[in-house]
C-alpha cells in the first residue's frame, strides 16, 4: 500500500489508524504526531494509534480545487471536509467520503477507511485517510 505520508498510519487487530502523540505528562493527545505537547509544553510525548471511530463534529464540503501545493488529480471532484472528534483523544480534521451535506450530520458516528488520493508518476494508486459515516447494518 502506497500513502501520501506513512509516517501518519500505524497498523493494528482492528485495521489502518492515525498516529498521534500522547502526552505522558498531562495526557494530551495531538494528531499528527509532535514532539512537545501544545497544552503543558512538556516534551514527554510517545506515539499513540488513534482510534479508528468518532464523531462527526463540523464539516462543509470543498467545492473548488484547493491551491498548491494541493497534489490531488488533476480533475477534481468536490470532497466533505470535516472535523472528526476521536473519543477521550482529539479532534481531527479529515477529508470525509461523503460530499452530499444533506447525507452528513454533526454527531453521526465515523469510521476512518483508506481511500484512493492520486495516482503517482508510474500509475501506483496512492491512499490517504478519509472518514466515512459509519453505515448501519440492516437486519
């Protein structure tokens, strides 16, 4: 699997998530990942897999093609933007999968998927993290 950034993703049991930072002094989490920690100033911080689940916190959709260094294809399609909050973690702010805003709504449940960003020089598809709203089963 090709990324945008593999420094951003770690591997767990319940698949792909974001890396973040944990604070081992007051317990902060920062995504991405930093080397000191934005609420005490602490430099106590050890990489954390995110979690994979959260809420839908705001969102809008991106209706034009961003400026450089925007490295998306070059046609564009309009893509959901939001911030997605991660349970007793962080918010992160994350393309979405959904660009109708009348399918999204500020609380529904999210799940982070890997999804196709652009293509490289030599074809390879290369992914990126998006979240989706998460689908209820029917029974």
């Amino acid at each position: 699997m090709r990324t945008v950034d593999d420094s951003l993703f770690t591997d767990t049991p319940d698949g792909v998530a974001l890396v973040g930072s944990r604070c081992a002094g007051c317990g902060a989490h920062t995504f991405p990942r930093q080397d000191g920690c934005p609420r005490c100033t602490g430099v106590s911080m050890q990489d954390v897999p995110l979690s994979r689940t959260g809420t839908l916190w705001s969102f809008t959709v991106q209706g034009f093609r961003p400026k450089p260094p925007y490295a998306g294809p070059p046609e564009f399609e309009p893509y959901g933007v939001g911030y997605v909050e991660l349970p007793g973690q962080v918010i992160v702010e994350a393309r979405l999968t959904e660009n109708d805003p009348d399918r999204l709504r500020i609380g529904m449940p999210m799940v982070l998927e890997m999804v196709p960003f652009r293509a490289d020089d030599a074809g390879t598809p290369v992914l990126t993290f998006a979240f989706a709203p998460v689908r209820e089963e029917r029974r």
